[in-house]
C-alpha cells in the first residue's frame, strides 16, 4: 500500500490527509486486539465500515461499495457495460435476486447476456451514482425513441383521416409554431401525448380548422371498437415490443393482453394506456374524445403479458399448492398473489400471472375451475 502510493505521489509529495487510508489504520488495530483469526473476521466485517461493504469478484478483485449495494451496483464498479447486459448474479456461488444487499466478504459474479439493457425497475433500488446514471441515461434514450415511433404512427394516420400523406417536409413549416427544434422533437411531443395529431394536421393545412374538428381518435365508448377490417387495421397504431412504464403501457385496472379488443388513451406526459375495450374506467375518457386512439396488437407478439384472476379457495391443507401447482403445468408464471379476505370455510384471492395471450389465460382458467380445492375463478375486471 505505502509502495503503490508512494509510486503515485511520484516519491516527492507527502500525505497530508489520512482519512482514505482510515480502514487500514482501524484493520491492524483489530488485527492487534483480536485473539484468534476468526474473531479478526468477524470483527472485521461487524464492527468495520458500517458505511461501505466490500465484497470481491471471482477473479479475487476488491469492489467497495456503499452500505446496501446491491449486485447491479457492483456489477456497474465493475464496468459500464457488464452492469448494461447484467441478467442474473451469483452471491457465494447462489443464484440470488438482482435486489439482494450485499455484504461484507460476499464472493460475486455477474450474469450478462449481449441481449440484455437495463431494466428501469433497476432505479428502485440501486444505490450508486454511477449505477442510477446509466440506467436513468438509457431509460430517457430508449423513451425518446418509442415516443418518436409512436408519435410517428400517430401522424401517419391523422394525415391519411384527413386525405393527406403524411411527410417530414410537411411539418417542417410549423416547427417554429409548436416551438420544436427538429421534426424529431414535434413527433416526440405526440407520441408523449402534449400534442394529438389533430393539431399538428390542423396546423399544416389550416382549411381544416373552419370545418368540424374530427378528432384523431376512435368514436366515443358507446360504440368503440377494435380494428377489424383490413383498412381499419392499416390505420391502426401496432404495438411493438415495449419496455415496462414508457411511451406505451398496459393499464393495471384490466390488465389487457393480446386478443383482447383494446384502445388507447393518450396520456400527457406518458404516451399511451392500453385498456380493453370494456374497461369500466374509460367512462372518465367520453368528453375528451381526442385523447382516445385506435390501437392494435402487433403480430407475432411473443412477449409475456400479465393477466390477473380472482380466486375463491376452499380453506383446506394443500389447496394453495394445488392452485400453483395448475398454474405451473398450464405454463403460467405467477408473478403476485395477494389474500383478499379469509374465513373458515374460504380463501378470496387474487393472482396476477404472465401468460401469452388471452387463449394461454382461458386455458389457465379452465384448468383451474377443473380443480376440486377451488371454488370458483374468474379474470379480474377493474
């Protein structure tokens, strides 16, 4: 240690501050005061640092990390790019959650995978500067680029309501208007849901505001409806792959999965809420029709969708276990399970459950009704 500093001050500087080397200092007087080395390392680990953990990577690397890091922070001290493609870590030689605290001494290696980004739920818990940085850097990049593709689809079917094809060099004369630098930015600010496509058209071809608004949306609730046709579809806007909470997101009041009718709520702000068709909380939506928006799966969504059912549970040993064990064999993943209510005959629940689509859930619900300890099933709504 005195060498490699010694090396760094170039043999010539003195050390004025010997706060950084204060756990050096506190370490042989442990050493000094313990009796045995087990007791050194027990000493060391709870009486040293309650501030900082260190712990080591499998090549026997020294990470120090603030208290209550956990194995994304330490896969982020490592390197950008391992924390950026981590998807899994191991404490110990244990596959162990990403939200784990690490503790002093802990042994951890870092799953990657070139396929992987970071997961904006990450922010909830990392601890580190550098960690939260990276991923709030790429939240905001990859949330640009699917507000700009929904924006995009957005315009291109206002344009094509109105008669008009829509183009980059037909919205450039307006820019100044809707104070946007690039086109870019103004598509941004649709897909975001500050501006709808009615007035960026509206606003190109100003004909259209001395006649009746019709606004860039679908009808109003009572005759709503999911694209059918052919051209219904063309004029639909897809739902790509999507990442949790950005440009477009599954309501959480009826959880709509792929099959359902569904239709979109522009959002300021957020982009677009994906609700069913007969969601009870569109009602709040019929006197702002513009905010409403023909949507539509994209094909071949092979991505998993959480739907959520309402169980009634006979109160008996090994009727939980029966529950999951049918949801497990039907290929269902239960991701929450809440008791809603419990008497001595009863268990009320309710499940939230990844599953393809709305075929791959009636068949999880079929399977379940078929099961002596459930009394009844149904999917949740609202």
């Amino acid at each position: 240690m005195a060498a490699h500093w010694k090396y760094k001050a170039g043999g010539s500087a003195r050390m004025t501050d010997g706060r950084q080397y204060r756990w050096l200092r506190e370490l042989l007087d442990i050493l000094e005061h313990a009796s045995n080395p087990d007791e050194f390392l027990e000493h060391t680990k709870l009486e040293m640092f309650q501030d900082q953990v260190f712990c080591f990577t499998p090549k026997g690397d020294l990470i120090a990390l603030p208290s209550g890091a956990t194995p994304v922070d330490f896969a982020y001290a490592v390197h950008s790019d391992v924390g950026d493609t981590c998807v899994g870590a191991k404490i110990n030689g244990r596959i162990m959650p990403l939200r784990s605290r690490l503790q002093n001494g802990d042994q951890v290696e870092i799953i990657t995978s070139k396929a992987q980004t970071p997961n904006p739920t990450w922010e909830r818990f990392v601890v580190t500067g550098k960690a939260r940085a990276r991923i709030r850097r790429f939240i905001r990049t990859q949330q640009r680029a699917q507000y700009v593709d929904l924006g995009r689809a957005i315009l291109v079917r206002a344009f094509r309501q109105e008669g008009y094809e829509f183009t980059e060099k037909a919205v450039e004369g307006v820019l100044k208007i809707f104070k946007a630098p690039t086109v870019d930015d103004l598509v941004a600010m649709v897909g975001e849901g500050t501006l709808t496509g009615r007035e960026v058209v509206a606003t190109v071809y100003p004909e259209l505001k001395s006649g009746t608004p019709r606004p860039d949306n679908v009808v109003p609730l009572a005759k709503a409806k999911a694209p059918t046709s052919a051209k219904d579809r063309a004029n639909a806007v897809p739902i790509k792959g999507l990442i949790p909470g950005m440009a477009v997101h599954f309501a959480g009041c009826c959880h709509p999965l792929p099959g359902d009718r569904i239709v979109g709520i522009v959002t300021t702000g957020k982009g677009v809420t994906v609700h069913t068709i007969d969601c009870d909380n569109l009602e709040q939506y019929v006197d702002t029709p513009e905010r409403w928006l023909d949507i539509s799966w994209e094909a071949g969504d092979g991505n998993a969708h959480v739907g959520r059912i309402d169980l009634v549970v006979n109160n008996e040993p090994g009727a939980l276990g029966a529950v999951t064990t049918v949801i497990a064999k039907n290929m269902g993943n239960i991701i929450n399970l809440k008791i809603t209510n419990r008497t001595t005959e009863f268990f009320e629940m309710i499940i939230d459950i990844e599953v393809r689509d709305v075929k791959h859930l009636t068949n999880v619900i079929a399977a379940l009704r078929a099961t002596p300890a459930i009394n009844s099933v149904e999917r949740a709504r609202n």
